[in-house]
C-alpha cells in the first residue's frame, strides 16, 4: 500500500462520482470520499482519501466514459487548495467557462421562478433544468470530440432513467 493522500476534483454529476468509486473497488483501489454538492447545480466536489497514487485514480477516471471533468480537475491536494478548474493539457475543445456561466444562469431563473410557483410546478421546473442540465452536458461532450451516438445514448438512458424514477413515485401507494 502507497502513502495515504488527499486528492480532490469536480465531478459533473453524482452519478459520475458514483461510478468511480465503483471502477475504483473493482480495481481493489481503497478510498473514502466526501461530497459537496450544492442543491441548485447538478456539480458535485470531492475529496478522496486514499492510498492510490494521483496516476492510478487518474487512469481509472481516463478510461470512464464520462470521466473528463473529474480527470482534467483532480489535483493532488485538499479540496479547500482545488481550484476545481480544467487544467491547461486538457483534450477539451469546449469553452468551460461558457458552459458555467449558462450553467449559473439557468439555475438563477429556475430558482427565481421556483420562488413564485406551488410546489407541484417547481417539481417540474427541477425536471426541466435537470434535463437542460443534460443537454449542456451533451453538447459540450459533443464539442469534445465523444462519438454522437455514444453522447446520445447516454442522454436517453439517463432522461429515461430519471423519467422511470418521476413514474415510480407518481404511482407508489400514498401512506
């Protein structure tokens, strides 16, 4: 076993970090990690601690599907000393700052609307940014250069996925 180690990184969304910490057990690679995530940006920020090298994580990260934002934001520190921004030998073709500042600016108007709305409604408005949040998400890997029907499978199973979940709970016996 390596030398215990703090890394951290920005993840794009839970699932992603979930992922992770799967290939992650899979490769016997032993962390513990906490997670912020702020309620009004899909975003997540991690800290790991582990007895993995920076490489090691960094190549279970390279060969995710999704693992870009994770891999170009892991530094070597605590979460605190990340500033959670892409490096500068990143692949990317995508302007992040871009991508954030719409990011930011959706997540203002939804939450403004939210404020004026009944509870039923701003149910809907969390699914329809959730789902604008997937598109961004989508075009910006496209811009990457990931194969349109990989970008695009991704999108329907994880629309589908979150559609299954609102079904589910339209329909589950009330107590």
């Amino acid at each position: 076993m390596g030398q215990l180690s703090t890394l951290s990184f920005r993840a794009e969304c839970m699932k992603d970090v979930e992922l992770l910490g799967y290939q992650c057990k899979r490769k016997g690679l032993r962390y513990v990690m906490n997670v912020n995530q702020d309620d009004q940006f899909p975003d997540v920020e991690v800290e790991m601690t582990t007895h993995a090298t920076l490489l090691q994580i960094s190549e279970v990260m390279r060969l995710m599907k999704d693992g870009h934002v994770m891999l170009q934001t892991l530094r070597d520190c605590p979460l605190l000393q990340n500033p959670l921004t892409r490096n500068d030998n990143t692949e990317s073709k995508g302007n992040n700052m871009d991508y954030i500042d719409l990011e930011k600016t959706t997540n203002r108007v939804v939450s403004a609307l939210k404020a004026v709305t009944d509870p039923e409604t701003s149910k809907k408005l969390d699914n329809v940014n959730y789902a604008l949040a997937e598109l961004r998400h989508a075009a910006v890997s496209l811009e990457d250069g990931v194969p349109v029907e990989e970008v695009k499978d991704r999108l329907m199973a994880t629309l589908f996925s979150e559609q299954l979940k609102a079904n589910q709970k339209a329909t589950a016996p009330k107590m």
